[in-house]
C-alpha cells in the first residue's frame, strides 16, 4: 500500500490532497502535515465533506530534519511530497536521505536572504540520492513543471530541434482585490522584483526587472501585457536541451499591480534584509505578507480563466516549424471542484501527478530530475484526465519580438 506524506498547508497543499483522494489506488494512505496543524484540520476536513474520505495530519516544522525524518519514519511513507516553501527544500531533502524515501517538490531551492533561482544547490544531490537508491523530482507543478513537459513533447513528438522557446504565462483572473498576489506574497514579489536572465545564443542576458513589455493575445483570455521574468525552468531546460539558441519567461500583470509594486517597492516593503522597528528586526517584506489578502482565500472571488503555454520553433522534417502548446483553466471551475483558484490548481494537479507516477512506477529512477528528463506522455496523459487539458497549434510564423 502507498503511503505518502504531503508538508504543507497552503492553497497548493489543498489542491495536492483534493485530487490524490482521487485516485484512492494510487494514493491509499495520505498525511498531511504542517507547522500550522489547523490548517491541515481544515484541509481534511474540506476533502472529507467533499469526498467522504479521511486523511491523516500531523504537525511538523519543516526546517527540523531530525523532527521531520521522525515523522516519516513512523508513518512509514515512500514519498514526500514537499509543497512547502522553497527556503524548505534542502532540509526536507536531508530528511528524506535520512528516512531512506523519495522525494518530490514544485519550485526549486532558495535562500531566505536572497532572491535567486538557481537549481545548484539541488542538483549537489545527485550522488547522495543515486547512491542511496533513491529518486528526487525536482519542479512538478505548472512552470516549471508542466512547462518542462511541454517542451519534452515538442521535442518528442513535434519538432526534431527547438531553437527557440518562450513560456508564457497569462492569468486573466480577476479576484476583486486593490492588490494580491495569486501565490504566496513573498515568493511572488521576490520573483517579480528580481533581476530578469534569459538565454541567448550560449549565455545568460540580464536586464532590469519589469524592463521589457510585450501585448499578446491570449486564447481564452484576450491581449494581455506580458513582462519578461527569470524562471527557474530555463535553467534545467537549456541544460538539458542544449540545442536551444533563446528561452524566455513572459508573466502577465495588469496596470494595478504593477502601480502597486512600484509604489511598495518604492517605500521599501519588498525588502527582504531586516530592519529594526521598536527594538525589533523584522523582513518588509515578511510583514507585507501578513498584511496582504491571503491567496487560499482568493478562491471564492475570483472569476476568468489562465492561459499557459510553450511557444516553440525549431525545425521539423527539413522545414521551420513554430507550435504552440497550452492550457486553458478556469478559476470558477477549480473553485467549484477543490475549493480553490486557478493560480493553485494549476500547480497542485502536476505535483499530485507527478507523485502518481513515480508511485505507480513509470517515473522510476535513482538521483536528482528534471522533468524534461523524463517520458512526457504519461504525463501529458494524465493532464488531460485530471483536470488541465492540453492543445497543440502550429503557428504561421514565429514570435515577431
């Protein structure tokens, strides 16, 4: 029997649990675990009023290794499912060598002083994870995640090289706030604020963050203004399909937030160092969160839909060849399915996937992947199944920007 234990209590976290009680084959025996225990009562008991199902929770500081290891050893898991923070992820990898248990998790490593997406830190695990006999799957959610699967499958079944790859992520959602952020505020703002990288022709370009604007018209959705971000897939991708000449990362903001941000910047609220208030040193940025509207709560307002998707050309059969491969998704539809928003649904679906296969056995391996490492067509099968429906175009030309 599958036993796995899901650490964290967020939107995502909800997600994660709603749909593996889905697959009650798979997923037998699911825990659900958190520094804030009450938040996981509260998850168990949406699952329980929706599908009759209970789960089990526990309460665990993700950051204690010895506590953590403790408590995959009595529950006697076979995976960790981390949707915690991604400050987290080293400890929680330590636990898992140190229980003897695989791993999974959705975003990639950070400090908590610096704002910097880098797979280094992770990817150090290689040896200790293969030579423990164990596997760790590194950014099973939507970017990255399904964006990494996307390109596989292009490179698998729709182009012979991809020269070029820009990801595009458009949430055409309107929750009714002044300003809030669709994921957790901190990791968000620190994504939007720092410096942008995108790969050009063998290298890393940087520019400023928010510097560089493009209109695009979305399916679904409609023309949007996208920004160019750095994401943590093009890492991983251009290391592992060093064919590629350009990727890019593009985030959709309206007016508002970007009014919003440039005035809090401005204040310094988005400031990760600390600084003394009453005797006290605190994060800016830390304290903005607690101020923010909550993004699990975001769910029962917000209306619209998200588009995400891979933009590819390369060449196939001889010829140029540009496809287009996304995802339509609709906030009122999660809502009504899970009880959550879009921006959640569309990375607890690919984590709870990703979870699946490995349990079931068609991801297997020994060490530290990526999802482009992997066969993308079980995957791309099991998003159809499960609640995020893929197409794929050809377009008539490549992106004109």
């Amino acid at each position: 029997m599958n036993k796995v234990l899901v650490i964290g209590a967020g939107g995502v976290g909800s997600v994660v649990i709603h749909k593996m009680v889905q697959l009650s084959d798979i997923f037998a025996d699911i825990t659900l675990a958190s520094r804030r225990i009450f938040k996981c009562d509260e998850i168990a008991a949406s699952v329980k009023e929706r599908t009759g199902v209970t789960i089990k929770t526990a309460e665990v500081d993700a950051d204690d290794v010895e506590a953590l290891s403790a408590l995959i050893d009595k529950l006697g898991v076979s995976l960790v499912v981390n949707v915690a923070l991604p400050y987290q992820d080293l400890n929680i990898m330590d636990a898992c060598l140190k229980s003897g248990v695989n791993y999974l998790d959705t975003a990639n490593y950070e400090p908590r002083d610096v704002a910097k997406f880098e797979y280094s830190w992770q990817w150090a695990y290689q040896q200790r994870f293969e030579e423990a006999g164990l596997m760790a799957l590194l950014g099973s959610g939507f970017d990255p995640g399904v964006t990494n699967i996307y390109t596989a499958y292009a490179k698998k079944h729709l182009l012979d090289r991809i020269d070029t790859l820009d990801i595009l992520d458009c949430n055409g959602g309107d929750h009714g706030q002044h300003f809030a952020t669709n994921f957790n505020p901190e990791i968000n703002i620190r994504e939007v604020t720092a410096p942008v990288h995108h790969w050009e022709k063998g290298e890393w370009v940087t520019t400023p963050a928010m510097s560089n604007k493009q209109p695009f018209d979305f399916p679904a959705v409609g023309e949007k203004n996208m920004y160019q971000m750095y994401h943590e897939e093009l890492e991983s991708l251009v290391k592992h399909l060093p064919e590629i000449k350009r990727a890019r990362f593009w985030m959709t903001f309206g007016d508002a937030y970007i009014k919003h941000l440039e005035v809090l910047q401005n204040v310094g609220m988005t400031r990760i160092d600390p600084v003394m208030y009453e005797g006290k040193e605190i994060i800016p940025l830390q304290f903005l969160k607690a101020v923010l509207p909550n993004p699990g709560d975001l769910g029962k307002t917000t209306k619209g839909k998200t588009c995400i998707g891979n933009i590819m050309t390369g060449e196939k059969d001889g010829k140029e060849k540009t496809v287009y491969v996304y995802n339509i998704c609709d906030h009122e539809e999660c809502f009504a399915e899970v009880g959550s928003q879009a921006v959640s649904y569309t990375t607890g679906v690919p984590a709870m996937i990703g979870a699946a296969l490995m349990l079931s056995g068609q991801w297997s391996g020994k060490g530290v992947f990526n999802m482009e490492q992997l066969d993308p067509d079980p995957f791309m099968d099991m998003l159809n199944k499960h609640g995020l429906p893929w197409e794929a175009h050809e377009l008539d030309k490549p992106l004109d920007f």
